[in-house]
C-alpha cells in the first residue's frame, strides 16, 4: 500500500531490513554513531538523526526499528519535502474526506520515520509536541475521539534546527525532546575508510557489471581517496560508474579523474592543489594492491600493461565486501539482498538470517526483483 499527497510518500510496507551488525560491518567510520543508536534502541523516545537523505540514514533508521521490541511490527516513512501544513495534516493525523486514520495511528506499535523533520510546519509542530507529551491523536475522521498511541518516532534532518529555533521557525520544546538521543551520520568527506572500502566495492562491482577489466594507478586511487566528497555514498556509486563507463583507455590515470572531477563538481574548482599536497605518492591504497605506475606522476616508471588488474596478496584477486551498491532503481533493499547473497555464495537460509528475515520472505522479495 502507498499513500501519496503532493509530493510526500507513506510507504506502509516499506521492509525494515537492515541491522546494526550489518552497518557495523558496512560502515567502520560510522561504529560509534551505531553505538550510540544501539543503546538508543531500547527505549520508546524519539530519536534524531541529523544526517542528508541517503543509504546510510535509511539503514539506522532501520537498524534502530529492528534493534527494539518493536520489531516486526508497523514500520513506515514519510519525507516533508514540499509539503503544505493541510497536507502534512493529513498524512501525519488522518484524511476525513478518504477514510484514512493517518500514518500515525497506522504505525501504532510500531515506528514512525519523519524524514524532514525540519520542513514541519509550526500548526503540526505543536501537534506532534502533543502527540510525544500525552501519547494521544485525536482522530481526523471522528474528533470526538482521541486515541492512545504507541508510536516510536525516529526524525532525520540535514538542517541545525537550533539555528531555526531561533529564528522562531522550530519550537523549543519539540526541539528538546527530540535532540536527547541524537545520532549524527557525517557527510562521506569525514569517513576515510569508508570511502575506501566502498571505492574498492563500486570498481569491482561496476567493473564486472559492464564486462571491461580497468585498472586505477596508485596516483588515481589517491586522487580519489582525498578527494571532499560532499554526499554520501549515492555520489561515490554514481561517480565510479560513470568513470568506468567512459574511461578512454583499461589504465585510468589521474589526469582523466580530475577531468571527471571538474566536468561533474565544477562548482569545487581549487580543490586539486590541496589534494595533491595531500597525497602520498608512496604510500599504497590497502598494503595488498599492486599498481600500475602512473605516467603522469612525473617519477618516470612506466605505465601497466593494458588489461592489468588490481590484485591482492599472493596475486589473488580482491573481493568486495559486504556493502551496499546502488543500482538504477536505487533501491537499498535490493541492495542488501544482494550483497547478502554474495556473501553466504548464495545461501538463501544463511542470507535470510544475516537480514533477520524468514525465507518465505526472502523467497518473495527474490521474486519481486527479479532475482532468482
């Protein structure tokens, strides 16, 4: 079931399947934020993640939902981004004129994602401080009646909602209340090894996907590795795709990943002279890659044989971790399903478990993504 108003989506079956063991091993920058949201988990108080719209923060906000009693129960999500007051109204509280309860009576029991909690208008922000003061709704369709609620609500924004409490655009008691158990997920710029390992996951990934055999010399994966990603990991996929769809020649230098760089972020002009004092041209991606040497490093060592490879210890070749791809579709359930599988080399049982799903579930969602 979907539930659309303008541009705002209530997703009713939307399947909570991460967990925070899988985002322990998917994100080591991220661990002690896992920690925090961990602990977080056992009680019923909202919590905030102050994070941009992306895997990472649909992930805890999953993990949190499963790492509680709540689990298995109503879980659902819903964006504010461009939504009118009637509108947010009516999908948070119930719609008199379809029937509808609103999704927080739906998700009683269960947990409730705000995404945008900082596009919530001020009329809904004295309602939803009431909602977490009373743990009552008055219900849209008959307002004689108002109805105990046990909702968990987690809320995510990439905005300081202090600096809009002060510009009297947040209130203050709502603002408190969620601001006690608050969990930040920094942009990926922050994140060393996770830029690293998902770098290292996206070119094999792709690499294979299109059926081509490139090769990254050390000077380019540095280039990479340093350069301030501003997003999250959509912009490192997106990124890496693109360079090995268009990459003129099997050994990528660093001169063509600065030209990507510039045609795609040609608002970051006067980032190379930092990246490159940044750089250690001695200094290897892992300690088990084997490089091509990079013709334009200016040390004079020649450049890989074409179709050469990156390479592990003992000459084995590297296989990616367990980490999210993102596909066309952008889904991040078919994602996990799929980075699962690979992992247990396509154990459906032992897959099943890693997510914390059944079989039969598993089963269906193979067959709903065309997987099996």
């Amino acid at each position: 079931m979907e539930y659309k108003t303008s541009e705002m989506v209530l997703l009713h079956e939307d399947p909570a399947v991460a967990t925070f063991d899988m985002m322990e091993e998917l994100f080591v920058d991220l661990r002690p934020e896992i920690q925090k949201a961990r602990m977080y988990a056992k009680s019923d108080s909202p919590v905030l993640i102050e994070a941009s719209a992306g895997p990472e923060l649909e992930m805890l906000a999953q993990a949190i939902h499963n790492g509680s009693d709540r689990k298995g129960k109503p879980y659902a999500v819903i964006s504010l981004s461009g939504t009118t007051n009637e509108e947010q109204k009516h999908v948070l509280f119930g719609d008199p004129k379809r029937g509808l309860q609103g999704a927080i009576l739906d998700c009683n029991h269960g947990t409730l994602m705000i995404q945008g909690i900082d596009k919530l208008t001020l009329p809904m922000q004295s309602q939803l401080a009431r909602v977490l003061r009373t743990k009552r709704v008055m219900s849209q369709v008959n307002f004689s009646q108002y109805r105990y609620v046990d909702v968990r609500f987690i809320c995510s924004t990439s905005k300081n909602l202090t600096e809009l409490r002060n510009q009297f655009l947040f209130r203050s008691d709502l603002l408190f209340t969620l601001r006690a158990l608050r969990v930040r997920i920094p942009k990926l710029k922050s994140r060393p090894s996770d830029i690293r390992n998902m770098l290292e996951f996206y070119f094999n990934d792709f690499d294979r996907k299109y059926g081509s055999k490139h090769t990254l010399t050390e000077n380019a994966w540095n280039t990479i590795l340093n350069y301030p990603w501003d997003s999250n990991i959509l912009q490192l996929s997106a990124f890496c795709e693109r360079m090995l769809l268009t990459a003129p020649k099997q050994v990528i230098h660093t001169a063509y990943v600065k030209e990507l760089f510039s045609e795609l972020y040609e608002n970051d002009s006067g980032i190379y002279d930092r990246i490159d004092s940044e750089s250690d041209d001695n200094v290897s991606l892992t300690g088990s890659y084997e490089f091509p040497a990079d013709s334009n490093a200016g040390n004079g060592a020649p450049d890989a044989a074409p179709g050469a490879s990156k390479a592990g210890k003992n000459g084995e070749p590297l296989q990616p971790s367990l980490l999210p791809k993102i596909p066309e579709s952008n889904d991040i359930y078919r994602d996990l399903i799929v980075a699962c599988l690979r992992q247990n080399n396509g154990n459906k049982k032992a897959t099943a478990k890693k997510l914390g799903i059944s079989t039969t579930t598993l089963w269906r969602k193979l067959q709903y993504y065309h997987l099996n």
